[in-house]
C-alpha cells in the first residue's frame, strides 16, 4: 500500500485536522455524513485513517480500508484476524500520535476504537465516538469503557445521551442518517420498475447480511424458508440484493436449497429491493432498521456461531433483538433466533404477513404507522448537529 502524507506534513492555517475510523460499509456511510457537515463548516480540512469508499470520494485519505473491520460477532473469525487488526492499530496509533490531529473520530467500531480513542485521548487529543455503543441492550460493561475514552459521544438514537449523562458521559443525539436518506413515503412502483418486477406482483426480499460470516449461518435456512414460501404461493417473486463480494456464494447456497432460478439475485441496491416488497425476510442487524424505514412488515432472523449466541445470551439486557423492536420497545415484527430460526418457522411468520395484506389490512397499517413515528423520532439533520457538536468540542 503507499504509504499516505502525514497531516503534520500538510501545515493550513484553517485546515481542520482529523483522525478518523470507521468500519464496514456501515461506518463509512456515517462518516461521510459527518464529513459533508464538516466541509461545510471548515472549508479546509484534512481527514485521514481508516475509511470506505464514500469517504475517499469527499477527498478522506485512507491509509486502510472500512472493510477491514467487518468482524462477526465472537466466532473464530474474530480469533483469526485479531492479531492482523491489533497490529493494524498499534500502526494507525503510532501515526496519529506523531500527526496530533485537532480531533479524533471513532465511526461504530467499537471493539477498535474505543481503546485507540482512551490512548489518543491521554495524550491530549481530543476524541469523539459517533454511535453510541450498545449499553442499553446488552454491553452495559462498556460504560466505564466510554468515560475514558471518548470526550464527546455522537448519537444516533433520542434516548441515548440522557442515558449516557446518568453515566457522566457528554453526549448530543444528531438523528440517524438513514431517517434522512429514506424517503418518508417510499416510491413502490418507481423501484419494481427498476428491478424489473410489476405493480400487481408479491414481493418477498431476502437480506441474509452483508458479511461472509452472516451469510454462511444465515443464508441456508433463508432460502430453505423461500423454498417452503414459493410452494405455499407458487406466484410470489423472491429477490435478494447481495454485496458484490458475496454474490457468488449466494448464488452457490440458493441452489443448495432448490431455488434454483426462482430467485432473482441483485447486486446491492437494498434499498430498492426494500421499496419494491411486500414484506422482507431479513437478519438482525442495521438493515432491519432500513426495513422499518421503508415501513416494510418483515421477520427478522438470526443464526451464529453457538459461542458468540451462549455470550451474546449473557450479556442481553433486553427482551428484544431487532433494532425496530427495541426502538418501539414492543413486539411489533416477529424475530427467530438461533436454534428459533427454523425454515419451517421463518416461513410460517412470512407468510403470515403476506396473509394479512389479504386479509388483515388493519394490521399493516398499524405497523406502518409505528414504523412512520419512528422514522419522525430519527430524522435531524445529521450532518449540520454533528459538525456543530464537534465546534463545540474543540472550543472547549
């Protein structure tokens, strides 16, 4: 890899100067949120860490790549690639520790920023984490954690910062990007147009996640429950908006599970694939929160190594699982988890959403209207809050 200018080596009177990191596909769409609020603050600025493709596109110098730390849960994938990630931030310290930016940021991530942001913050540099850590639903064991590293925390959920204050955290709630991005009504018709599909068809889209891990533990029983759903409605149209990267392994585990051609493969465009459905079959994490976004009926669905699931268990605050249930606080979709996550019983709770499209329409709609006051509750102006935020920080 060549070897990125060092900030300290690009002096600008008015430049900004900023450590960043932010993982997955995920982190780097946040972090050009953030980015695009900071150029229009500081018209010079200079960003360089570890970040994605829509960051570099803002002019971000990334010395690695976002991907870098798509992990999945405690597995031995974790144990495999911990040493190469270790050595990976011992580097990244090193560097910004010599460059002093003005402030470093830690986008999600927090198994590796969290500890980078402690050593950077004791060496006076000034530290921001944006999305605050999970503490309400299963790693309360991080608040301590939080307190030493992070000046300033960045949230993306209403309840968070009073809940962070109790802790003697300083935190600003800046909305969540995704509230901003999805449109409040979606357009159904626009998005079948582009993926080929009509008007009058039912829709069923399948979101097995966006990493090599999730997909290998998820994507079987998905399409062993499509397989039971296109046999209960031979007519129903299935789609399944895959990452690039893990295209080709979709398609190996759709014919593994008697699809064959009956399953229309995209590559990306999820939230076309969200606009376009009727309901979505679709696995605990971010995209679920898309979903509801999209105001989509879905059945969230999990399956992990046994050891991430029994520590997972350990730590779980919370009776739910799926971002929408836990934001409503409620039950309001339904979710198979682990050993749950049976294809006999990930089809029984989709096709029960497509029979009350027919039969139960009251039902929809008061999933809709939860799903529309939740978007309400998340859509600020994220970018704008999180550039005054850190102006802030770096006044004081």
């Amino acid at each position: 890899m060549t070897q990125p200018t060092n900030l300290a080596q690009q002096p600008s009177a008015h430049a900004l100067r900023i450590g960043m990191v932010a993982g997955e596909a995920s982190g780097d769409m946040l972090a050009s949120l953030l980015l695009q609020g900071v150029g229009q603050r500081w018209p010079q600025w200079q960003a360089c860490g570890i970040g994605g493709s829509k960051m570099q596109a803002l002019g971000f110098d990334a010395y690695w790549p976002s991907e870098l730390l798509a992990v999945h849960g405690y597995s031995m994938e974790v144990l495999r690639r911990v040493y190469g990630i270790w050595r990976v931030r011992n580097a990244l310290q090193q560097r910004l520790l010599a460059d002093k930016p003005d402030v470093f940021i830690g986008v999600d991530a927090p198994d590796f920023n969290l500890g980078l942001e402690a050593d950077l913050r004791a060496a006076g540099i000034k530290t921001v984490h944006f999305v605050c850590p999970s503490i309400w639903a299963w790693r309360a064991d991080r608040v301590e954690k939080i307190r030493r590293s992070a000046d300033h925390v960045l949230c993306i959920f209403p309840f968070e910062p009073q809940l962070l204050a109790q802790h003697g955290i300083a935190a600003t709630y800046v909305g969540h990007p995704l509230a901003s991005v999805i449109p409040m009504v979606p357009d159904r018709h626009a998005a079948r147009a582009q993926l080929g599909l009509h008007d009058g068809d039912e829709v069923l889209a399948i979101l097995p996640g966006s990493r090599s891990a999730e997909v290998e533990y998820i994507a079987l029983p998905f399409f062993r429950a499509a397989a039971l759903i296109l046999k209960a409605r031979p007519a129903i149209k299935l789609i399944v908006p895959a990452v690039p990267a893990l295209r080709e392994r979709i398609e190996q585990l759709a014919h593994a599970s008697g699809l064959g051609g009956a399953l229309q493969i995209v590559t990306g465009q999820s939230h076309a694939v969200l606009a376009a459905c009727d309901v979505t079959l679709i696995a605990s994490g971010t995209a679920t929160l898309e979903a509801a976004l999209f105001k989509r009926p879905m059945v969230i669905g999990y399956h992990m190594h046994p050891l991430s699931w029994w520590l997972m268990r350990r730590k779980q605050l919370q009776p739910w699982v799926g971002l929408p249930n836990i934001l409503c606080r409620d039950f309001v979709v339904p979710e198979l988890i682990q050993d749950a996550a049976t294809p006999q019983a990930l089809s029984a709770a989709t096709l029960q959403w497509f029979d009350a499209r027919v039969h139960q329409r009251e039902k929809i709609t008061a999933l809709e209207q939860r799903f529309t006051a939740l978007h309400e509750s998340l859509q600020r102006d994220t970018s704008r809050l999180a550039a005054d935020a850190i102006r802030k920080i770096l006044a004081a």
